[in-house]
C-alpha cells in the first residue's frame, strides 16, 4: 500500500498549485517527455494515442465535408514570406530561419513554416483558372514551428502538431460561409467528442490572424479558471489573393480574385482535455478519445483461472471498446492509481468471488462510483457507462464553466472578480482599441472574442463609459 | 475526339525517354506540383491519397506487432547529433541548419532531422532503466530532411515523408531479430499490397547506414532496368547504446547495455508503384492502394435514367469498394483517358442499352480488356476482378524483373548487360571494397545487396577473379 499512497500523493493538490498539478499529470500519465531541443517536447506512446484518436475523428468530418489532405514542403523561401505585408510582420518574429544546407549558405534563408498560407497561395496561383477549378478544399496534418520565449507541454511548444485548412472559393460570401461553417466543426467536435463546451464568436482587430479580414475563434475555460483559444478560422477576403496574384476566369470569362480561409487547431487541444476534465488523481478522459476506455484489473491473480478470465474478458469487450487487461505482477492498488492517473473511463475488476457469482465490478473514472454488472449483460452496461461517462463530463465541464462565468459593468468590479474568482468575464465594450489595451493593462486579461451570441449587459463600454458597441468574453488566457 | 488524343498523346513514351515519362506521369495524374523551394515537391490530393491508404496499411501493421507511435522534435541540436561518430560524418554534410530563431542568433545550432536517431537515443537513455521497461518497439511518422543535389519527385526529394522505427532490446539476438521481421514486414507489404517483387538482402560494408552494424534492403526493379533500395532495416547492436549511455539492470542487477534497431520506407515507394506498374495510359495502381478502385462513367448521359443509374450505382457499390462516378459534362473518351491516366483500376460504363439490358461494361486498367455484367452479380464480379489485377500486377512486375535479372562472371560481360538490357546483375564478390569501388566506377553500377538466397555462379569475383565471397546483386540505382 505505500507504492500507491505515494503515486497518489506524488501529484500536486490542483487547487494548491494548478500549473505543478498540470506539470505532474502530463509528466506522470506519461503523455510526454522533455527533450534537449529547447521548448520541444516529445509525445510519448500514451499521449500521441490520443492524438490519433483525434486526428482520425476530425479527419473524417473534414473529408466528409469535402475536403482533402495534400503536403506542402516545410519550408518557405524568405521572399515568399514577404508577400503578404500583414503576414510576415505578425510572423516573422517568431520563425526558425535556414541558413545552411550542408557546408553551403543558402544564398536565400528558408523559414520552417510557422502557418502555411503562403506556400498554398503560391500552389493555388499555378492550379487555379477557371471557376471550374473552385471551390479548393485542401487541409494539411503536420507540425509547425514558432519561437517561443516560454514555453508549458501541448499549450505553448516551439514546435506543434496540427491540422491547417486552406481553401480557395469563387466569391466573398463562400469564404464566409467556409470559415463559419469550419469553426461549426471545431466547436460541434470539442463538444461531441473532446466534451468541452466552447464559446464562438470573432476575435477583435487586435487579436486577428496576421492578414486575416475577420478571425473566428472557440474559446474554452480550463478548470483554474482561465481561458483557452482552442481553434480559429480565418476569412482573409481577397487579400492573399492579390498578394499572390490567384485569379480565376468566371463564367462571363472575366479575371476574378478568389476569395481564401484557413483553419486550425493543433496538439493544444490535448492541453484543453487535460485542464477541463482532469482532477487530483490525474487524467480524466472522454471516452470518445480515449486510447483505453476499459482496462481490466484481475483480483487476486493467484488464484485459479482469474487471469484466464481477465484475457477472456478482454478478447471479448474488444468487439465493443478499446480494451486493455494489466496481468502484470504490481498490486491491485497500484494498478489502480496508476489507471486513473492515465484518465481510463472504466475499470473492470475481476476476482474468484466475481467469477463464482458469474459479475464483475465496474469503477468510474468521473465519478469514482463502483457497480456490480452481471457478466452476462457486460457489453451493454459497458456501452451505456461510456456514453453516460462522455454525456457527463460535458455536463460538468459546462456546469464548472457557467459557474465562472461573470457579468462586469465597470473596472473595479471586473478586476475584483478576476482577482478572486478567475473565469471568463463579459463585459461590454465601445469597440476602440484604446480600452482593450487598457483593459489589459491594467487586469492582465486579454479580450477572447465577440460572441455570436450577443448579451446587452450594459449601455456603456466597461472601460471608458462611452456606449458600448458588443459584448465580449475577457479572461486571462494561457 | 481531339481533346481525348491530345491527352493519350502528351505523355511521352516510355520505351523512348522513361525518366520524362516518368515526370509527365506524375504532373498529368495530378501526383505532386512543383514548389517555389528548391528540391521539395507539392503532394497533391490524388498522390497523397495513396500515401493515406499505404500509411494506414502499414501502420495496422506495424500496430499488430506491437509498435507504438511516438512524436519527436523535428529538430536535433548540433552537440547531439555529434554524439554517434559515424552517425554524424554520415549526416552532416547534407542536413539543413537553423541558425536563428525570429532575430536572435541561437547559441547553438539546430538540424532539420534527417533522421531521428540521436533523438530516440536521448529519450531511450531517459526512460530505460530496467529490463522491465525492454523491448521499446517506437515508431513516427513524419517528413525528414536531406540537402540533396539533384532531386526528383517521390525518388529523391530534399523534404520527403517517410516512417522511422526505432526500437531497444535487451539482448543482440533480439535486435537482429526484430532488424529480420521488420524487414520481411517491408517485403511482405511491397509483395501484398503494393505488388512489387523485392530481393531481400545485407548491404554491404560501403553500403551500410551511418552508424549501423548491418543494413537490411530490399530492393525493386523497375521497368527501365533500374534498381530502386525500397526499404531499409539497420542492427545497430550496441553503439549508440555505448555512445549516449542507454543502460539498463537486468535481472541479476548488472548494468548492460541495449542494443537498437531502425527502419524505414518513404514517399519513395509511390515512386516504386509508378515506374513497376505504369504503362503508356499513365498510372497503373495496384486496387490494395488505388484512392478509387472504380471509376463509373454514364454513357450517353442526356438520356433519361443514365445519371441517375451512375449514381445509384456509385451509392451500391460503395459499400464494397472506394466508388466515384464522374458526372461532369467531359466527354467520355476524355474521362477514360483521364482515368487511364490516374491508374483507377476499373472503368464502369453504363448507357441506355446497358441499362435496358440490366448490365455493364467493366474495363481492366492493367489489361485493357472489357467484360460485360449482368447488374445483378457487379458485387461479386468486382470483388473478383479487383483481386485478379492486385494479382496480375504482382505477377507481371515479377516476370519483369525476373526476365531482367541476369548473371556476370566477367567485368565484360557484366558491362555489356547492363549497357544492353539494363537490369539486375547477379554477380560473385570477392568481399573487398576495391572491386565494389572498380565495379561502380567502370559500370555505373552499385551493389545492391548481399541476397539472402545465395547462388554460386562462379568460384571467382567477377572484378578481382580472387576466390568469392558471396554472390550480389547489382544495378544501376535510382
């Protein structure tokens, strides 16, 4: 019993300290490993599981929405970077420059690519001229990488995995509605399957993508209270466009501009898993992306034909759910820590009092609660506790959400809260950047969005007084 | 009419220029585009839609012998890559350099990976401590880097995409082992799902990897003659285990070192898939990897109920087989070239009499023969049909490269062969590298490998006239 007092202990308390809590559990569920490459971390077997699990997942929405994958090279020459003004000002601070190939200067530098905008730009100018060409759907799954002062495992790396949409249509109103309907995907996809409810709405001008026209955005609340963009979507108009000189004949065979989006999220989504669902025993995870959604623990494995029935069970549960069984030789009680550090949604006990009265004993990770299932009803009781684990993490993840979520009609009030009770903040806003950096200043939130859901809390911006134009979400972010 | 001829006529011949065949190919079945960085291609949607169905194959493969998928850093800093002495005079003169991140010089340079060894060796010294932790069976899929001088699409590429094992053992029985099944994974792959014939062999000494203790190969013949190396699968015994310190207690509490293994295949293999199988049409693909297995094109598409049949059957047979039908307003001898062109292995056609006389037309890809099919068996005749091309095409690339492979017992007639009727040479070998080196020299010529089957074609090397070694297999490479 002391190994597993001390693997429970060996976490940090997350309402003592929630940035060690989150260190720990990343660290001890075995999601990743520090690397020698200053602000890169490597995703071990457990945490790229769930990665895939993803991917796979929100690849077939996007190729059931028409979309296709393609591989753009890594590297963008530097003058190809510098085509869209607004562009490379908002990137070039951050990118990883080549300078080198072998012995040899370059005689122009390459950057890794932080975004690939200008890469598909430049393919989309060669295979685009005719509106029979549009609309072009394409999507890329790969890693990007921007230099990061200060850096925390899946929230801020100088390199990242993620998917990056691009896609090319004929008019403005398609754009618009590709980049909304994307950001529908995103949201829809945090809610059914990662079960985190998302705020949607625009970013500010302040806070828009680097020659972007309009940026949408999913804002989440992590556990601690503050915020997370989990996915943009961006509508950039025509400006790409004439940047790179992409235009198409119409059917009244006249030159157009193509109007462009992109679209992303990336492995920062596991950092959002990790901090809405997770508590002091570790991980907590939804069962649509969970690598192991039952494990098999055998009691008293000594005994006749217990481990026998742990490898039955298993065979037969995989039909219906990831499975794994642990007939290793470490305690039931360390086994237990140790699967609930990594966030499996149900363990399945099993023991020769199990066996002779033909049951077994299913633990919820969510809930801690413990029931006696007959063997002969297993797979629906196990189908039913994994949809009723997912529904509920959603439940509490909105519930915790909607709990630190607060009205502000003035600066005092706003600070106050964000001082004691940290979430998001909606407060109004007269629409002039002067407040938002205030604001900011002075509280050290930044503004999320402008929700689609408008609220009028108030006539007067909280900041200023003047009259308010939206209402936003603020919050201190990671 | 014309429009069919022109495309049936824009490709070269092969039998008159195979390496712009080769590049028509590529362009024309919509495979890669080229991009404004030099030596890296464009993966299109088509192309990498096979690199989808190969990766995923491979992948529940490599899953199924129990590999887990990791993500390491893409970059590896210079003290590190300098770690394996051979390693890094193998690497080092064609990786490219990051010398700043944003403005700031970095205090020491980074690579772009060009594989990821030292970095597995990194993670492997950090994680391993006991024989408890062995074997470690990790695997990544990503794209690595070489500065490359003359490169061409999927064959030899600056940037290409590729997957890497990297696996620890506690014993040197146990990393051959696993260097020997991931090999035969490799053929078995090439032979089953891609239909290419491969030799199985030990490179020689010259030959070997930076760093290894031996290299497996196998090795492909494609239709011009030439050998293309398909795959690779290093022992790297002890030494990088010595060199980054990768220790482990076994279970008489000695310290002992692991001993390692690698192996990978890359973009590469679509390269192998076009010059094995391609003909003068285009594409050939085998239907294990081809992203439509059947194409349906209606005939006479303004008569009533033409349309809707494509489409119903597109629905209907979906359920068997990867479907699309194309409906556009192309003629159909213009949509059988462009399908002929992208290597779709079967062409449906359907018009109003087939449709009166409640049957098809099934064209074959590989052999241009046409068969009629009454709609109530399609199923079953394209279940049937798919699986005789995936078997046709193995068999023709094996007559191809078995008619091609030819036997050397002097430097004359060995020259003479491959100057002639290009293809493999089988060869004895004194074992010395001079007459590896004099071979290569006078012949073009490299060793491909030290077959697995051996022969004894004559007593003597063929360069040297010295009592043989082994008997080899030779070409001129890609």
């Amino acid at each position: 019993m002391a190994k597993d007092k001390k693997l429970v202990t060996a976490i940090t308390d997350m309402e003592q300290d929630f940035p060690q809590w989150y260190t720990d559990v990343v660290k001890k569920a075995d999601l990743i490993d520090y690397s020698s490459v200053k602000g890169c971390m490597i995703i071990r077997p457990y945490g790229y599981a769930i990665w895939e699990l993803l991917q796979k997942q929100l690849d077939e929405i996007f190729k059931s929405t028409g979309h296709e994958n393609v591989y753009m090279p890594m590297f963008i020459p530097e003058s190809l970077l510098q085509k869209e003004k607004d562009h490379v000002e908002g990137f070039a601070p951050e990118v990883a420059w080549v300078t080198h190939g072998g012995e040899t200067q370059l005689q122009e530098r390459l950057c890794v690519r932080p975004t690939s905008e200008t890469l598909f730009c430049d393919h989309y100018a060669n295979i685009i001229q005719s509106y029979r060409d549009l609309p072009k759907l394409y999507n890329q799954w790969c890693s990007v990488v921007r230099w990061e002062k200060t850096t925390r495992p899946f929230l801020r790396t100088t390199e990242f995995l993620w998917q990056e949409g691009h896609t090319a249509h004929a008019t403005a109103e398609e754009s618009e509605a590709e980049t909304i309907k994307m950001l529908n995907v995103y949201s829809d996809f945090c809610r059914d399957i990662l079960a985190i409810p998302v705020i949607k709405g625009e970013k500010t001008e302040k806070e828009r993508f680097a020659g972007a026209k309009s940026t949408y955005t999913i804002e989440s609340l992590m556990h601690d209270g503050k915020a997370l963009q989990s996915g943009t979507s961006h509508n950039f108009g025509d400006g790409f466009a004439k940047a790179f000189g992409i235009q198409y004949t119409d059917k009244d065979n006249k030159l157009q501009y193509v109007h462009q989006t992109s679209w992303g999220v990336t492995t920062r989504l596991i950092g959002a898993i990790i901090m809405v669902h997770g508590d002091n025993s570790g991980l907590v995870l939804p069962p649509a992306i969970a690598p192991t959604q039952v494990v098999i623990i055998p009691i008293a494995m000594h005994k006749d034909g217990v481990v026998e029935k742990a490898q039955e069970l298993t065979s037969r549960l995989s039909k219906i759910a990831r499975v794994k069984s642990d007939v290793s030789d470490k305690a039931p009680g360390w086994k237990f820590s140790e699967y609930e550090m990594k966030g499996v949604p149900i363990r399945l006990e099993v023991g020769p009092k199990d066996i002779e009265n033909n049951q077994v004993v299913l633990a919820r990770r969510d809930t801690g609660e413990k029931i006696i299932v007959s063997m002969d009803e297993l797979e629906t009781k196990i189908e039913e506790l994994l949809n009723a684990i997912q529904a509920n993490l959603l439940v509490k993840a909105t519930q915790n959400r909607n709990s630190k979520t607060y009205s502000a009609t003035n600066l005092a009030d706003f600070e106050k809260i964000l001082n004691e009770t940290p979430g998001f903040i909606k407060a109004m806003w007269c629409g002039d950047k002067a407040c938002e950096d205030a604001i900011k200043e002075k509280t050290g939130a930044t503004s999320r969005c402008i929700p689609f859901e408008q609220e009028e809390i108030a006539d007067t911006c909280v900041c200023c007084g003047k009259k308010a134009k939206h209402m936003l979400y603020w919050g201190r972010a990671y």
